[in-house]
C-alpha cells in the first residue's frame, strides 16, 4: 500500500514547468513539447540560411563591382552600413506593408542586415590577395573570370570566410527579432516565455538558439577547413 501511494502522489505531483513549480531547467518540459520545440529550430533554421545565402548572393557582386569602380566604394559600402543603423524592430515593420506578415519580410531584413559584414569580408578577402598572384597569373594565360575563380577567390576564402561566421550567428541572433511579425522560430518561445513568465520555455529556446549558433559556426569553419588544404601544412609551421 504504500509503494501504491507513493505512486499516486509522484503522478499527481506538479511538473517542474507548472505554474506551481516553474522551474528554468525542465526536461519534462522538452519531452512533452518536442514537436513544437522541433518546429521551431527548423524554422529558425530556415530563416537564417535562407537569409544568408541571399545576402551572400548579393554581396558578391557588390564587392566586385566595388573593387573593380573604386570610386563607387564609397557609397555602396556607405549604403550597406547605413541599413545595420536601423533597429530591427523599426526595419521590419517597414517591410510589411510591402511583403505583409510573412516569412519573406525577416529574410530580406536579416540579408539587409548581413550586407555589411559580407560586402566588407569578400572585399577585403580579395584585397589580401598579393598583387604579384594575380601577375603571375595573368602571365600564365588566365583571364579576369578564371583568374577571380581558379586563383583569387581560393586565396581570399579565409578572410571571407570569417566575415561569414560573424554573419551567420549575429543572423542567428537576428532571427529572434522576427517574432514581431510572427516568424522568430525561437523566438517565438522566447518572447511567449518572457511575456507569460514562463522559465522552462524561455531557458530551453534560448539555449537552443545559442547551440544552433555554434554548431553553424563550427560547420563553417569545417567547411573553410576542406576547402583550404593548402593551409593546414602553414598553420602546423607556425
């Protein structure tokens, strides 16, 4: 009888993310809300890489043009800057009456936001480039596009690379802003948790958003890994 009572007291017993209980550190809390903690983090997931790769595709051609008309430079670094002043929670609501309440209005306003770190990073990515490569080049025959592609483009990648990290987890971080227009993934819950008081909701999505921000800046930096093998025989030098 009394293994029976204890039982039914341990069942009846509050979980640690009631509201008598509340507690940050809820396991229970994962386990019973796991398709929607999933959901979220794909979501999340999807805003930031969606959002880095249209911005990367327009950085690209801007650093380009920005390195091959200097005295255009200016200005496009200058317009790119001037779009990270402008505080999320005013930028965005500025894109909904164009792109409504969708997902579409958080990506072009987290690409926006990235612009700055990316057009800076491929530029001076190519920029580090020695003169005398791209010399040697040229005497071997390779044109502008193969000679940016097959010579240029591989050295630059460490430096671009590292624009990319930075851009990629402040994205990350972005994407919580989203919330406000009801796509934030993560965000989401953290804004719900901190609004109903909810520990266990608030804790959990905000360490799953810090662990999404290190394991894409780890797979980057995987990825820059394999794409430089020449770099791995200086680094043991050194």
């Amino acid at each position: 009888m009394t293994l029976l009572a204890a039982a039914v007291t341990a069942a009846d017993a509050p979980s640690c993310y009631s509201r008598l209980t509340n507690e940050w550190f809820c396991w229970q809390y994962v386990q019973d809300r796991r398709t929607e903690l999933v959901d979220a983090t794909v979501e999340h997931l999807q805003i930031t890489v969606i959002a880095i790769v249209v911005s990367v595709l327009i950085a690209f051609p801007l650093a380009l043009l920005a390195r091959r008309i200097p005295r255009i430079e200016a200005l496009i670094l200058g317009l790119a800057t001037a779009v990270y002043t402008i505080p999320s929670l005013a930028l965005l609501p500025l894109l909904v009456p164009f792109t409504d309440l969708s997902r579409t209005t958080v990506v072009i306003g987290l690409s926006l936001y990235a612009l700055t770190i990316l057009v800076r990073s491929i530029l001076e990515g190519l920029r580090s480039v020695p003169d005398e490569v791209r010399e040697s080049a040229t005497g071997l025959g390779y044109g502008a596009t193969r000679r940016l592609f097959r010579v240029e483009l591989p050295l630059a990648l460490p430096v671009m690379m590292a624009g990319l990290r930075v851009a990629t987890v402040s994205t990350v971080a972005l994407t919580t802003v989203g919330t406000i227009v009801s796509y934030g993934g993560l965000g989401n819950l953290i804004s719900d948790g901190v609004q109903t008081n909810f520990r266990a909701e608030l804790m959990t999505a905000s360490i799953i958003c810090v662990a999404l921000a290190v394991v894409l800046d780890l797979l980057i930096v995987g990825s820059q890994w394999l794409l430089t093998p020449w770099t791995h025989g200086r680094s043991a030098r050194t």
